[in-house]
C-alpha cells in the first residue's frame, strides 16, 4: 500500500520560522505607523492653529481703534463668542509685541450653549493667553513654560513691526508663530512647528 505524501517535522519546523520571523517583522511596524499618525496629526494640528491666529490677526480688530494697533485673538474653548477676544497690540511703538496662548481639547456638541450637534467633533480651542514685549523665555508665564495646566498644546506669537512704505499705508507686520505640543510636558520637552506671516 503507498502512503500519502506529507511534511516532514523539518519542513513543518523551517515554515514556522520563517512565519514567526515575518510575523515579527510585521509587528515591529505598528509602532512606526502609530508615531507617523500622531506626529502628522500634530503637524495637521499645528498648521490649523497658526491659521487661524493669523486669520484673526489679520481679520479683526479692536472697535473704535486702528487696524494697525489693536487687533484681536479669540481666546474661548466654547463656540460663545461673547467676551472672548484678547487684544494684542501689533504696529507700535514697541517693536516687539508676544503674545503666548494655551489650547485645550473641547468637544463641538457636548451640550454647550449656543453649539450645534457634530457628533462629539474633538476640536482644540484657545483658553488661556499671556502677553509681554520680550522675547526671552523668562518673561513667559509659567503655565507655558511647565505645562502643569493640562494644555493640550500651547503657541507663541511675535509680532514684528518692519517699515511704513508712507504715512499713508498701514505699517506691515511680521507675524511668528511657535506651536508647541504637547503642552502638558515642559518647554524643554516639547516638539515645536514654526510658522510666519505678514498683516498691515
């Protein structure tokens, strides 16, 4: 009677190691694609928030004032928009003007007043601001620089004013922005994305 064909034990040995190494392999991957999506989520995060900083900048500005001196930056974590505009001076005498915000995370839809229902959208909002007219890292509030208020993350802008072309055209202004994340950790720590921008 002939036997039916069937592995060996070293054939059946050497296809499991070559799975188990590929298995491996495989495996080690998952971190690096899990770093890759939080690092681009970051970085997606970080454009946003210097967008819409600029956008303000360069949007708004203190009623009764000029837009060269007296422009506003939301700072609220709720979509109530009432009270919720910082001044930031920008175009004065002071050639210097920074400004350090703190963001938090804030869920669009979860019951707050005046907001419309997006299914729990994750969103980061302003909640906190500080400002100075020097650029050294000791004039920073503390907040920023320990990361001890449970910011999700936290940015610095420096307003620069340059040169007036005429008196008759509004001076332009540099505008750099440092978002660092995340801002529950120390300065020190944190992994920072510069942007830069111009308003007048």
């Amino acid at each position: 009677m002939k036997s039916s064909p069937a592995f060996s034990l070293v054939e059946v040995v050497l296809a499991l190691g070559v799975a188990a190494v590929a298995f491996t392999a495989i495996m080690g991957l998952f971190p690096l694609g899990l770093d890759m999506s939080r690092e681009t989520h970051e970085e997606t995060q970080a454009a946003l928030i210097a967008q819409s900083i600029l956008g303000d900048l360069r949007d708004d500005y203190q009623a009764g004032g000029t837009s060269q001196t007296n422009r506003r930056i939301l700072v609220t974590n709720t979509i109530n928009l009432s009270n919720a505009m910082t001044n930031f001076a920008v175009g004065t005498d002071t050639p210097i003007n920074v400004l350090y915000l703190g963001f938090t995370n804030h869920t669009i839809g979860s019951g707050n007043a005046g907001e419309t229902n997006y299914s729990g959208a994750l969103v980061l909002r302003p909640a906190m601001s500080a400002q100075t007219t020097s650029t050294n890292a000791g004039s920073a509030p503390g907040w920023f620089q320990s990361g001890s208020n449970g910011l999700a993350a936290v940015a610095r802008v420096i307003a620069t004013s340059t040169f007036r072309l005429a008196d008759s055209i509004p001076q332009i202004t540099t505008v750099d922005i440092v978002v660092e994340t995340p801002g529950t950790v120390a300065a020190s720590n944190r992994v920072q994305y510069g942007f830069r921008g111009a308003i007048r």
